[in-house]
C-alpha cells in the first residue's frame, strides 16, 4: 500500500477497520465508546455513505453489531461481526450487493466470474467487474467511467462525505505495533504544539516511550513515581504544576511488568486541569474493550488525545498489528506530505483517497486484511470471550500459587499476567530458574523486577490453556528450583 490506485481493496478495508476501532474508543457521537451489546439496535454506521469515484461505497449501510454473520448466516456466539450487516460466507456481503463465489460480496455491484462482485459495475471478460463503468476492449471495465479505447471520460466522480472526513470523527492509524504507535503519538503532540513537547510519564511506563523522545528530538521526559506499579495522581499533580508547558502526559493501560492499569480518570482529571495533553498507551490492555466483563477497567480511555493499541496481544494477531487512535482527525494534518505520483493534487480534489497522510511508511503491507478477517469472523463477543478466558487462567494460575506453599504471588492479576517466585529463592536462583527452563525447551517465561525483588512473570494470551498445564508450569519451575543449590546456580 502507497496509493490508493494500487491497492484499492486493501485502503478501503484499512478505513473500515480504523474507523470501527476508533470508535471502540471514542465512541461516534451516538454512542457512549465500547457501550454496543449483541442484540442492540444496529445504529451505528462504519463509513456513513462516502462513495468511491463511480459511486462506489466506502461502506455505506454497513454497520457495527448490527445483521451480519458468519457462515450462511450464523452468527458466532449468537453476534455479528464488526462489520454489521456484511457477512461471510453463505448470504454474506461486505458492504453492497456485489457477490463472490455463490453470492458472496465485496463492496460494489460489480462481477467477477459467475457474477461475483468487486466494487462498481464495470466488467471483465464474460460480465465481470472492476469499479466503476469504464470499459476495456470487449466492454471490461476500469475504475471512473471512462472506456478504453473510444470516449474518454477521464474525471472521477468526487465521493461523498464519509464519516471519517466530518469534523471531530474519532480515527486511526495501522502501524507495526506499540514502538510505532507511541512514537507516532509523540510526533503528533510535538506538531500540534509547534515543534516542541516534554513528555511526563510513570516509571512504569513502557521503555518505547523514552526512546520516542529522544529520536525526535524532544527534552528530557520527566518521570513521575509509580510506586504501586501505577503513575501516581498526586505525584503527577505536582509535576504538571512544577513544569512549564507544552507537556504530554503518557498513562498506560497494561504495564508491560504486571499488566497494571493507571488510574485514567483521575489522570485525564488532572491533565484537563493543567492543560496537558494526553496518550494513553494500551498496547496490551485495549483488547479489554471487546469483553463486556472486563471492559469497565478502561474507564477513561476515551478522555485521551491518541491511544495506541496492539491486537497482537490481546487481539490475537500475528506482528504487525499496531494502531494509534486519535480522538481529534485534525491533529493528522501534521502527516501530511505530497509526492504528484502517489498523490497529486487534482487526484485528491477529484476524490481519490490519499494515503500519505496515514502512515510514517511509504509502501506498506496491507496488514489490515488479517485484522479484518479476525473481526469479521469473531465480533465482539467471540473475542470478548477471548478476552474473559484468559483472564480467568491467569486468575486460576495466581490462585494455585497463592495456595502453594512452594511458590510466593506477587499480588492478584489485573488482566492476564502472574508474577510468582520460588518461596524463600535468592533473585539469582529465580533467574536461573528462568534460563534452565527455557535452555531445557520445558517453558518460556519472562522476568520482572518490583518491590526490590526478581519475579517469574506468565502471562496468559493462549485461551486453550486448561488448569493442567497450569499445574504443569508449577511443576516444572519446583522440580527445576530443586535441582539447583542456592550460591551455586549456573550462569
């Protein structure tokens, strides 16, 4: 992906998929964000009724949680998917009337053969379409309505407003991960202030951001204790009334140490006071917001100016799955750049999507297909109930150790990370623990250090983990401590 032209299918996909998870958010002015149930009136809209040149739609009736389903027409878990009222396969449609293989559908009324669609109604040998009505020798059509050869109509047709385009839509932005997103949100913030901005995060904060910092240029961050595992309010308080501005204030939401979360709306509370914007880094806790169950921990969430995400954790997805979410679309601006072969002036008047403005990279994969394979096919609750499982292992893991006399808990989980140790082991015998069980191929696990002391640190991401293997971990980490004497433990 670098223009819209050579990736067409991949820039509509990424904008539904953005936008939706936007909206996850900050919600959509109709909706407080994460507030759709299953069942709930199918309200809201992915993409309003934007068109492509030729009248195609940028998704158009499309909708969150609303009549779409999986395989001829059941829903998983009794719920749509994200894409409301598209569906695959069976009587699917992706947002249209076009169909593929039997019926199924991409936006648009075009054919491929058999009569299965891509966007628009032009035609490839046999009826079959690409967007719009223009025409190829022997009637096949390219986008706009122009035909080649013989009349030419070379202007597209402007689309219409799409949702992400009126002002105040919440967006966001694909990138590789949390590093990218956090850095991306300290850009924005540099930019809306007019090139300068300190940062003010906790000393939990993730490392990413201090090194975000430092590559572009900015000052030193000043560091706030978090002396529970979280910023501290009061602590910050008393920062922000200290430091002259502009500031940035970075909360976290999943500590990549215990998974804690920050108390964000005493943070967003104290950043309103001061002026001070603020990111919210939920690289790991952001998948909460698809569980019911668990979704009220992020309360707060949508006071910030950008979040990043990573549903390469609690999304499931293979690398790269990062997005930053930006409550306000104008601070992208400052991405903007222009190159006349990827986005020309006139293309973008005419209504051609620009993609410059979405990305720090140029050519990119289109990493969004997998995101919205995974969303359409699960929905909310079939990854909520991702969510809930591995939340509840974690919470049996820290039971079992809580009632080993072998091992010691650090403190209950807050989303799905444990943090135990061998009862009465030296830290180096904790550490060598570690690496015995990983060079042995028996378990991988992290390490920590809080409260002084090093910890083992599991954290739960496979829903089909079962009490067995958690037992069996246990087990494991005993029979290996015992087989190393304190003061004698290899390197």
């Amino acid at each position: 992906m670098d223009s819209w032209d050579q990736a067409p299918a991949a820039s509509e996909l990424e904008t539904l998929v953005a936008g939706a998870l936007a909206r996850e958010i900050y919600g959509d002015g109709e909706t407080r964000p994460g507030s759709l149930e299953p069942g709930e009136p199918d309200e809201h809209r992915l993409r309003g009724e934007g068109r492509l040149p030729g009248g195609h739609g940028l998704p158009g009736e499309s909708r969150l949680s609303g009549e779409g389903c999986v395989s001829g027409g059941h829903g998983l878990s009794g719920e749509s998917g994200l894409f409301g009222e598209s569906c695959l396969p069976g009587e699917s449609c992706l947002s249209g009337e076009g169909r593929l293989s039997g019926g199924h559908g991409l936006p648009g009324e075009g054919r491929l053969p058999g009569g299965h669609g891509l966007p628009g109604e032009g035609r490839l040998p046999g009826g079959h379409g690409l967007p719009g009505e223009g025409r190829l020798p022997g009637e096949h059509g390219l986008p706009g309505e122009s035909r080649l050869p013989g009349p030419s109509r070379q202007a597209a047709e402007p689309r219409k407003t799409a949702a992400r385009d009126l002002p105040g839509a919440p967006d966001s932005l694909i990138t590789t991960g949390g590093t990218e997103s956090n850095q991306l949100a300290l850009l924005l913030a540099r930019e809306v202030y007019g090139g300068s901005v300190r940062l003010v995060c906790g000393a939990n904060a993730h490392h990413s951001l201090a090194r975000a910092a430092w590559l572009l240029g900015l000052p030193e961050p000043a560091v706030v204790p978090a002396p529970a595992g979280t910023l501290d309010p009061t602590a910050l308080d008393e920062t922000l009334t200290r430091l002259p501005g502009p500031l940035l204030v970075a909360a976290t939401a999943g500590t990549t140490d215990a998974g804690l979360i920050d108390p964000l709306p005493e943070i967003a509370a104290r950043c309103a006071a001061h002026g001070a914007r603020l990111h919210i880094d939920a690289a790991y806790g952001g998948g909460l917001l698809f569980s019911t169950r668990h979704r009220a921990a992020l309360t707060g969430l949508d006071a910030a100016d950008t979040v990043t995400l990573d549903l390469h954790k609690l999304g499931w997805q293979p690398i790269a799955a990062g997005l930053l979410a930006v409550k306000n679309p104008r601070d992208l601006t400052a991405l903007r750049q222009r190159a006349d072969y990827l986005n020309a002036a006139d293309d973008t008047e005419a209504g051609l999507p620009d993609l410059l403005g979405r990305s720090l990279r140029t050519t990119r994969r289109p990493d969004v297909l997998k995101l919205a394979v995974t969303l359409k096919t699960l929905g909310r609750s079939g990854l909520g109930t991702l969510v809930d499982q591995v939340c509840a292992r974690a919470r049996e893991l820290a039971a079992l150790v809580h009632d080993h006399p072998g091992f010691a808990l650090h403190a209950p989980p807050a989303i799905s990370t444990v943090l135990f140790r061998p009862a009465g082991a030296t830290d180096a015998t904790v550490a060598a623990v570690r690496r015995a069980l990983l060079t042995d191929g028996r378990a991988v696990l992290g390490r920590t250090r809080l409260d002084g002391r090093l910890w083992l640190k599991a954290t739960l991401l496979n829903p089909a983990t079962g009490p067995d293997d958690l037992a069996a971990l246990l087990h494991l980490v005993a029979a290996r401590r015992a087989t190393l004497v304190e003061g004698h433990t290899p390197r």
